[in-house]
C-alpha cells in the first residue's frame, strides 16, 4: 500500500525494487515508515537530508562460511550473517538467531527493528543483529559447540566491546552463549563484555535470562493501567516456549494473570488450571524436550497439534512471544471475536500489517515487539555497564531498572503520539519516540563523504 507522503513513499519504493525477494524486510521497513508522515511533515530537514533513505541501508553487511564437522566427521557448511545496521547513538547491538529459515531479509528486518527498539531503552546502543541457517534443534552438545566455535572464528573479526556486540535470540541461548564466548576469549586473549546473555560465572547479568518476558509484562501492566485494566484476574495466551514465553509466563502469573495455553512449532498445550513455568522450564530447559511432554506432567491437560490454532483460545490477554508473523488476519479476527483486552507483542513483528489492522480498529490495546520486548537488550545494555565497571548487580537491582526503563518506554511512546496527533497509538508512538533520537544523532554527526 503506498505511504501517505511522497518522500517516505518515494524511499520505500526504491527500496522494494532494490530487495524484491527480501519480504519481511520490507514489511518491517514499511511498517515504519506508514506511521513517520507527520514527524518527516513536521521537519524538513529528515528529508533534505535524505535521513530516511540512510536508515533503510545498514552501515555494513557481512556474510560468511561456516564450515563445522559433524559427529560422523563429515564437513558441513552453513551461512553466517551480521548486518550491523546503525550505530548513531551507540555501538551495533543485537542478537544472533540460529535457525534453519534464517536468511538476509529475516536479518535485516530484525536489524532494523532493533535500531528503533534500542533508541527506546535510553540506553546508547546501535542496531545490528545477525545469525546463520544452523539449527541446534537435533544437534549433539558437540556438534552445537563446534559450529559455535567456527562460527565466532569469523565473527570476531568483526565485533568489540566499543563496536558491535552480539547477545541471543531464537536457537542461541546461554549454551550457546557459553561457546561462542569462549572462543572469543581464546581468538582474543581478553576477557571483555562482547557478548551478552553470558553465564554468571564469567561477566552475565543476573535477570538477563529472565529480562525480556519480564519486561513485556512490565510494559503490558503499565499500558494496561493507563487504561483502567490489568493483568489481575485475567486468562493469558502465550505463543511460543522459549526464553521470552517462559518468563512472560513467570510473570504475568505474578502480576494475577493465569496462562492457559503455550507453544512450540509442533503444536500447543491447553491448561485451564494455569501452565507452571517451572514445568515448561524443566521440558524446554533442562530436557530440550518438546511442549508435548507437558501431559507427563499435568495429564489433566489437553494438546493439540499445529501451533497456529493457539489463537482459538479464548483469553483476554494474548502475548505472541514465539516468531515472525504468527497471527495473521484470520487469526487477529479470532482474538477480537474471542473478547481480547489487548495483544502485546514479546517475538519480533508477530503480527502482519493485516493483523495489526484488525486488532486496532476493534479497538484492542496493541503494543509492537520494538517497544513492548526491549527489556531484553535493555538488560544487555545493563550488563554491559556492569562488565566496564568490573561490578555485579544484585537480581533485585537489575529487575528494577528493568522495571522502571519499560515504564519509561511506554509513556515515551505514548507523549511522542499524543505529541504527534496520535493519541493512544503506542504503534506510532514506539516508531516516532526511536526515530526521532536516531535522526537527531545522525543530523549531528553529518554525512561521511
Ligand atoms: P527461543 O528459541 O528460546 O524460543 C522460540 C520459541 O518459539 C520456541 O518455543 C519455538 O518452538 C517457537 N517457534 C519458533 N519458530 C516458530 C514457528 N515458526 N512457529 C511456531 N513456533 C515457533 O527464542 P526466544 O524466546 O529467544 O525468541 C522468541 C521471539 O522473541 C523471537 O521473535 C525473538 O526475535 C524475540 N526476542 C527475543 C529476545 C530475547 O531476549 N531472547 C529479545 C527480544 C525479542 P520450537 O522449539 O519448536 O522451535
């Protein structure tokens, strides 16, 4: 659909004829721009300054080979990627994903998402992120290590603790972490905060596992308040079982909801008695199991293969914390005929622009992962300051600030689209707050020649 101003649309135009195989870079990029026509109205200088058509371009691309052996002693070979797309405010930051689907738009459209997501934790960090086509799932601890190991000997080339610093996301949690850093450390022969998402032992944050599905919660809660409405009393549907589900199920339960259904790519479990987040810790954590074995443990529950029919579950919070686009139009019209309060978004870009259609004109509260999930880099971000400082941070210490910058993001959300004729539209709201600190620094620090 064309953008509502000649400038953004001009831009998104050369973009789509540029990357026409790259399709969920440019729903993520025209997701953006739709929402940024009365701030580039408002100042002509973003245009004159082609400040837009300088952000749709990430500062540099790399890719590379990956070659590993397998544990018949085969040779093996995957794709590496780091897209390190803006760092204006602060060094590249964001996560590397390790699975089979990834490829360069999937890249791309998270490093660019990042860019305004880390502009809204107001910390000073760039966007970047990165990953490869390997998938962990079905692989031996060996295996995993070796391909980590192969993986960060290229990598290193490219990332510093002042330059470009990586952390998890989808297939790449504290295990994998764990590899990669120590890699780094033999390759470098120092011991510096270049990654983050570390185990406790050697520079982690206490709270960084648990920051993302924690935050969301935060951001829900406070967005919710805003609206005379809360977690309290209220049944919760998570998608997914992975790091973000798992803790946005500790939490919401915390906070008086009960998640009654979950995740994972095979199909979702039903219990209307509550989900543990101990249990699905214990399968997804400590068994690697799938979602499945959850009625080994509460045989009451019901499960039901495909995860797309998650959204039939009738809830009044329903929180996306598994991938890119799993709620579709179909979908979103489920949840609004199932009576929703409001959708807040934990996985990156869950919803597709029909989606979102949907949800906001029935009037749902809906909140964009760029905003609603940034409690997890922001907690990275923490962690890197107590890797400088040489300092650990008590659990307590770190879940507050966390608690507080996810606070700070909703109501920056809500003034900069209350400022911008937008009143309510944390959408808009999320895009315009993260632009706008971006562009200031890039018409600060001019155009290299
Ligand atoms: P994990 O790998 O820990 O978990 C991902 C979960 O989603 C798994 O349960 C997985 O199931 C499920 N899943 C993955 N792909 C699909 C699919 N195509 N259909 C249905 N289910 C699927 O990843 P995270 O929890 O870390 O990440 C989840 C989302 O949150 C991603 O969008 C990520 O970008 C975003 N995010 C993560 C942050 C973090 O700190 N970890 C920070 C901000 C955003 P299965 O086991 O079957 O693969």
């Amino acid at each position: 659909m064309a953008i509502n101003n000649a400038y953004l649309n001009s831009v998104y135009e050369d973009l789509a004829a540029r990357y026409p195989e790259q399709a969920e870079f440019l729903e993520a990029v025209h997701e953006v721009l739709e929402t940024l026509s009365p701030v580039v109205d408002a100042d002509p200088r973003y245009e004159q300054q082609n400040i837009i058509g300088r952000m749709v371009e990430p500062e540099r691309t790399i890719l590379f080979r990956v070659p590993w052996v397998d544990d018949q002693g085969k040779v093996q070979v995957n794709r590496g990627y780091r897209v390190q797309f803006n760092s204006a405010i602060g060094p590249y930051k964001g996560g590397l994903r390790f699975r089979n689907n990834v490829n360069l738009s999937i890249i791309k459209f998270l490093g660019f998402e990042q860019i305004f997501k880390n502009a809204l934790t107001t910390l000073p960090m760039g966007g970047g992120k990165g990953g490869s086509d390997f998938d962990p799932k079905g692989k031996s601890d060996g295996e995993i290590m070796r391909f980590c190991q192969s993986f960060m000997t290229e990598l290193r080339k490219h990332i510093g603790p002042d330059t470009d610093v990586p952390a998890g996301d989808i297939g790449v949690g504290g295990r994998e972490i764990g590899y990669m850093y120590g890699q780094y450390k033999r390759l470098t022969n120092t011991h510096v905060g270049v990654l983050t998402g570390k185990g406790l032992t050697f520079g982690g944050s206490l709270a960084r596992t648990e920051a993302t599905g924690f935050g969301l919660c935060y951001f829900a809660d406070a967005y919710m308040k805003a609206n005379g409405k809360s977690f309290e009393g209220k049944s919760v549907v998570v998608s997914g079982s992975g790091n973000v589900a798992t803790y946005a199920n500790q939490k919401a339960t915390q906070l008086g909801g009960k998640v009654i259904a979950m995740s994972d790519s095979n199909g979702y479990i039903v219990d209307e008695n509550g989900i543990d987040f101990k249990v699905i810790k214990e399968i997804k954590e400590v068994k690697r199991a799938r979602i499945k074995t959850y009625l080994d443990y509460v045989p009451t529950a019901k499960y039901v293969e495909g995860c797309a029919g998650i959204w039939n579950v009738k809830a009044d919070i329903y929180l996306p914390c598994a991938t890119q686009n799993e709620i579709d139009e179909a979908s979103a019209k489920t949840i609004v005929a199932n009576g929703a309060i409001g959708v807040f978004e934990g996985s990156n870009m869950p919803c597709t622009p029909e989606a979102i259609e949907v949800i906001k004109s029935a009037g749902l509260l809906y909140s964009p992962g760029k905003a609603s999930n940034a409690g997890g880099v922001a907690t990275s971000g923490l962690e890197m300051s107590q890797n400088s400082e040489r300092l650990s941070w008590s659990f307590d210490e770190v879940d507050a600030k966390l608690k507080g910058i996810m606070e700070t993001i909703y109501a920056d959300c809500a003034a900069a689209a209350e400022r911008f004729g937008k009143p309510g539209d944390i959408q808009a709201g999320a895009n315009i707050a993260g632009f706008l600190k971006v562009a200031e620094a890039m018409l600060a620090q001019g155009v290299a020649y």
